[in-house]
C-alpha cells in the first residue's frame, strides 16, 4: 500500500471531477430542458433548420439524444485521462 | 406460408435461445446470483441495460404517443434519455465504488440507520412491482393474441418463462440472456422504420427521412414535416412540430422522468455487474448508444406511421378499406363508428367540433357485445363490428385506435413481408420478458438480502439466501402474474407513469446528498425523503383518486410533473434539518471520503462487489 496517492492527488481528482461534472451537467442541460423546451421558439424561428426540421423540434426528438451520447463518452475520456493525471490508474 | 408459422419459428427460435443461454450461465452463488460475479464486459452489460430499460410499454406505446402527440412526446424522448446521464455521471460510479449489492445497502450503511434502510426497501419493492405487473401484462396479450389463448393463460406461459430463467439463473443468467434480448429488439424496431422510410421519403435511413422529403404518391416532393402539419392542422388537430402542452409542465414532466430515472434501483444495481469503476463508465456510455438507438428510430416510426394510417383509412369505404384494419377491429385495437352513415371512415381532430372533443364513443376504450349476442348486435350494414356504448355525437371523429397500434400496424401497413411481423412480435416478448425478469431480480434482493438478511435474520447463510432470494423470486411473480390477469383497472398504468415522480422525489435527492455532502445526516435524509414522497403521493392521490380539477393545479404542473417539486422539497427539507440536528459519524464520513475515489491501483485485480456479510 505505499503507493496510495497522497492526499493532495486525492483532493485535486476530486475538484476537477466536481468541476467536469458542472461544465457536462450544464451542457446537458442546455441541450435538453434548454433548447428542447425553454428556448425552442427562439431556435424555431431565429436559427438555420436541420433539413427541414426547425431546429428547436429537432433538437427535442433527435438532437438532444445525441448530444447525451456525445456528453458520456467525453465523461468516460475526460475521467479516465484524469485518473491517469492523478495517479489512480493501475500500474500493471 | 401463413403468418402464424413465421410467428412460431421466430418466436420459438428466440426462446430456444434464451433458455439455453440461461442454463449455460447459471448462477453457483449469492454474488453470482446478484452481481453477476462483478464479471461482465462493459459492452454485454451495456446491452442487457439497454433490453432491461425498454420494456414492453416502450417498445411498443411509445412511437404511438408520439405520433399522437407530436412534439409533446418529446418529453419522454428526453426524460428516459436525458436520465442516463445524471445516472452516469452523479451516480453509479460512487455508488460502484461503495462495492455493495443493492440500493437500499447504500442508503443504509450512509445514513447508518435502519429506518432508512426499511423505507428504501419499501421504496424498492413498491417501484418494482408497479412496473412488473405492467410487463406481465404486456406479456399476456401478446401471447393471447399469438395463440389465441386467453390472456389469464398468457400471463401464466409468461411467468413461468420468467421464473425458469430470472428465478433460476440470477443475474448472470439474465445478463446473457438479455444481451440477446437486446439484439432482437434492436432489429425488430429498426427494421419495419428502414422499410416505411424508403416507401415514403425514399431514403433508407429514418432519421433522414424525418427531416428530408415526403416522395410518396404527390406530384412534387414537399418536405415530410410539412405534410405531417398539413394533414393535423387540414383535420382538426394541432400542429405536428407545435404542441399544446404549457412549457412549464412541459418542462417539469420532463425533469421528473430524467431524475426519476437516475434513481431507479432496477437500473442502479445493472452497473453492479462490470469489474470496476472505469467499467462502469464504458458500460453506461455504451447503454446510451444502444439505447439511442432505439428512441432515435421511435419519432420516426411515430411519423411514418401516423401518415400512412391517416392516408390509408381517412375517406375510406369500410369495405375498400385494407385487411389489416379488419384484423386490428377483430382484437379490438381498433374501432369505427359510422356516425353519418356513408358508409367511408372519417378521422377528425378536438378542432372540428364546437365541443372540442374527438372521441368517436362515450368511454375512453372500446366495449363489444357478448359473443353470444344476436349478429345484428354485433356486426354493423357494411360488416364492422359494432360496439356496445354509445357513439359520440358532439363530434364527427369516426375512428379509434389504441396507442399500441402503431408499432405493431406499422408493417401491415407498410406492406412489409410476414417476416418482418414475425420479428417484431419476437422482439415485443424479449421486451416484456428482459425487463420482467430485471425487475424480478431487484425485488428478490431487496427481499432476501435488505430485508431478511439485513433486518429480520442477520445470520443467514450464503445458500439460505439464494434459497430465500428464489423463494421470494417465486412469490413476486404470483403477486405479478395475479395482478397482470386482474390489474385494478387504469391503476397500474397511471402507477407505473408515477413511479418515476416516487422515485426523483425519494431516491435520487437521497442518494445524491449521500455522495455529494459529507455534513447531511440520517435525520435530515429521512425528513427529506418523507416530506418529498409524501407531498409527490398526496398530490398524485388528490388529482387522480379524489377527483381534483386540472384548474386546481399548483402553477400548472400535472401530477406527472410534480415529482420535480418534491424534489426540490425533499432537499430542502434534508439540508434545512441537518442543520439543526448532529452531524454524522466519523466513519460515515470516511465512507463518503472513500466512495469519491477511483480504485486504489495496488489492490488486486479490482475486487468483484462483495456480498459483505
């Protein structure tokens, strides 16, 4: 067990996963109760459409699904990167 | 060949499958029992999520709810969705990390009481009950209508096909199953939407075709929306792209069903199943994809289909109308009433009568006369059949169809082979069955471990439990099985809607203040828990149950929405009587500390959870 990450490791891994996950809870959030609902008149009728799709409508049936994809996949990156940064990844 | 044939080859092929996959991986242990052993491959677990998250209602009401209600459906499309992320990065991997076997563990152990832990596992059984009575159901009338057995008899094949592979195999044996599970749906629903695609926007992917051209039968191609807008708003209906429903509710609806569930233990415990922490990552990205799948397909197929039934039957004479109308009337999914007599079906929406009503018959489902009934009574001048109430005259609306009708008409009326049917009808029973058994298994554990083992009998054996866990297994399904045959009315349906309103008001703030706050307390979670389950089931009784008017709403949100209230109540309540109240022990603390790091990379081999006694 000599090799625990030190306690400074421990508590910067946890700073920056609470500060990826307020930047990705925002995202997320932007995309789907934003766009999807909230703002989806603007996006109607100020933005280009998707195909022939107004892009507020599109945003709530097909867009925001992809963007939840999108969001995990940089989560599982971004927090396997910082556990390698932090020391946490398995030295085998 | 005849329709019932490639129904019983596919049908048949598929349970082969299942079952032999079943007895192939079946469980030795407690922890092979629950877990899995901690053993499965980021992508298979991402797969058997993705089966046992659709379940039967999914597969086959959704795209109808979206073809009915357009852009308002939305709200499912995000909510179940949009879930997955909270689930992904606020909860599992903690929850992973933690290393036990169930939910109800976590909270108990983190809120180091045992009154917390009994008001999870309530929680727990009651979530997962509402929704297997549902999925017993679905599975009943699927098979009546394949054999044409009763549905009581459907119900019983059903649970017995559950219980040989979910009571016998545990979690290992599901897993595997619903990976194949997985892979039948998956074509099943694609495949029919591909087919409809080509037929009207001549473009082999759904989802281009959604938003490119309408090309079937017009002179010139106009773009497929404004086809879909024209028809709604030509017969009486709102706007397809538009909607109705106001944005707040609309808005509130749609974050219950996202933190509802991240809070749904059935989904919880599946991350339970991988190696470690990193796994759970990869796992859930790949449940998402493989849910996305599914849900990108369902607006499109809601779409297509709402076109071609409109185009198919509007203005039609009942007697050029196509055979599978018939078919659909026979099994009373769908219904026509000739309210002027002409002899053509007419469709029209709320806006073409002053009542602004649409129903073709008094009553919200089809009532037919006995069988025996004298023939006039049952089949009408032009040879429909003819119902027992009423008709509706405020309106002209002449025709009714379920919401179920959509993905299962799709085929017939795209004129797809009898195999594409064939597969989908295979693909509706993985559904049923891989959520059903997914279900069974949560409520088993919570019975036999959270209940008997952590609060009941604290010296029960490793065998005794599995025994107990099969036991539970058995009786969980009887209950389902007795209330699928005799399901008390509309109840389950508008429970099942709830259960994600019960679960964002209760478990998700709970779990979430048990991660993410070191200060909250046992008192303040069980206030908060309390305050948020109560208020969301008293509102949810008051409006359905004691007659509340939709003008009496709180600020306009409909009870499907009020689990987002008693969330935010649930966490203020907890936070604003832990202030008050001691602070948590030193060990919990530590816990908490703990379950915020990835895995210690000098442990060996990343250890399976371990069923800890």
């Amino acid at each position: 067990m000599s090799e625990q990450p030190s306690e400074l490791h421990c508590r910067r891994y946890w700073q920056k996963n609470i500060t990826l996950v307020m930047i990705l809870l925002g995202v997320w959030f932007v995309v789907s109760l934003g766009a999807g609902i909230l703002f989806r008149d603007w996006l109607d009728e100020s933005l280009p459409k998707v195909g022939n799709a107004p892009l507020g409508f599109w945003m709530a049936q097909q867009g925001s699904i992809i963007c939840f994809v999108i969001i995990l996949y940089v989560y599982k990156h971004m927090m396997n990167k910082l556990e390698g940064e932090e020391g946490f990844t398995s030295k085998k | 060949m005849s329709q019932d044939y490639w129904n019983y080859i596919f049908i048949g092929l598929s349970f082969v499958l299942y079952i032999g996959i079943a007895v192939r991986s079946r469980a030795g242990s407690t922890k092979e029992y629950y877990t899995a052993g901690g053993g499965v491959s980021p992508l298979a677990n991402g797969m058997a999520t993705a089966a046992d998250w659709m379940s039967a209602a999914t597969f086959i009401s959704m795209a109808g709810t979206i073809a009915i209600s357009g852009y308002d459906a939305s709200r499912f499309l995000m909510g179940w969705t949009g879930g997955f992320v909270l689930l992904t990065i606020l909860m599992v991997p903690f929850l992973r990390k933690f290393g036990k076997a169930t939910v109800p563990d976590f909270i108990g152990d983190r809120y180091y009481s045992k009154l917390a832990r009994a008001v999870a596992v309530l929680c727990a059984i009651f979530i997962c009950m509402t929704y297997i009575m549902g999925q017993m159901r679905g599975v009943g009338v699927v098979f009546s209508q394949l054999f044409g057995i009763g549905i009581p008899a459907g119900v019983a094949t059903g649970a017995g096909i559950v219980f040989v592979y979910a009571g016998m195999g545990g979690m290992k044996g599901i897993t595997y199953t619903q990976v194949a599970q997985y892979c039948v749906m998956a074509f099943a629903y694609t495949i029919p939407a591909i087919f409809i695609a080509i037929a009207l926007t001549d473009n082999f992917i759904p989802q281009l075709g959604l938003i490119g051209d309408y090309t079937a039968g017009a002179k010139e191609s106009i773009p497929f929306l404004t086809k879909i807008n024209n028809i709604n708003t030509e017969l009486g209906f709102s706007e397809y792209t538009s909607g109705k429903m106001s944005k707040v509710n609309m808005f509130c609806i749609t974050a219950a069903l996202m933190c509802g569930t991240a809070g749904l233990p059935h989904v919880i415990v599946r991350f339970f199943t991988v190696k470690n922490v990193r796994a759970v990552r990869s796992s859930a990205c790949w449940t998402l994809l493989f849910i996305a799948v599914i849900y990108l397909t369902a607006p499109t197929i809601g779409a297509f289909s709402r076109v071609n039934l409109i185009e198919k039957l509007n203005n039609t004479s009942y007697s050029e109308a196509p055979a599978w109308f018939k078919e659909f009337e026979e099994t009373g999914q769908m219904a026509w009433v000739d309210k002027n007599n002409d002899g053509k079906i007419q469709y029209s929406g709320p806006a073409k009568s002053e009542a602004g009503t649409s129903s073709p018959f008094m009553g919200s489902k089809p009532v037919y006369p006995a069988y025996d009934a004298p023939k006039e009574q049952r089949i009408g001048i032009h040879g429909e059949r003819l119902l027992a109430m009423k008709a509706d005259m405020t309106n002209p609306n002449e025709l009714w169809f379920g919401n179920d009708i959509m993905v299962m008409a799709n085929p017939h009326m795209g004129g797809l082979p009898k195999w594409v049917i064939a597969l989908l009808m295979a693909g509706c029973i993985a559904a049923a069955l891989s959520t059903a058994a997914g279900l069974l298994l949560v409520l088993s554990t919570s019975i036999s471990h959270d209940l008997m083992k952590k609060i009941i009998k604290p010296d029960l054996t490793d065998k005794e439990e599995v025994r107990y866990a099969r036991i539970a297994s058995f009786v969980a399904l009887g209950v389902a099985a007795y209330f699928g045959i005799n399901p008390p009315s509309a109840f389950i349906a508008k429970t099942v809607a709830f259960a994600f309103g019960l679960a964002a008001s209760s478990f998700f703030p709970t779990l979430l203040m048990g991660i993410f706050s070191k200060k909250m307390n046992k008192e303040g979670a069980i206030a908060g828990m309390l305050a948020g389950i109560s208020f969301t089931l008293g509102y949810i009784i008051y409006f359905q149950f004691l007659g509340g008017k939709p003008e009496q709403y709180l600020l306009g949100i409909s009870p499907e929405g009020i689990g987002c209230i008693g969330m935010l109540l649930n966490f203020a309540v907890a936070f604003l009587v832990s202030s008050f109240t001691p602070a948590p022990p030193q060990e919990v603390v530590d816990m908490v500390e703990s379950i915020r790091l990835p895995d210690n990379p000098n442990d060996e081999g990343d250890s399976a959870p371990p069923v800890v006694h």
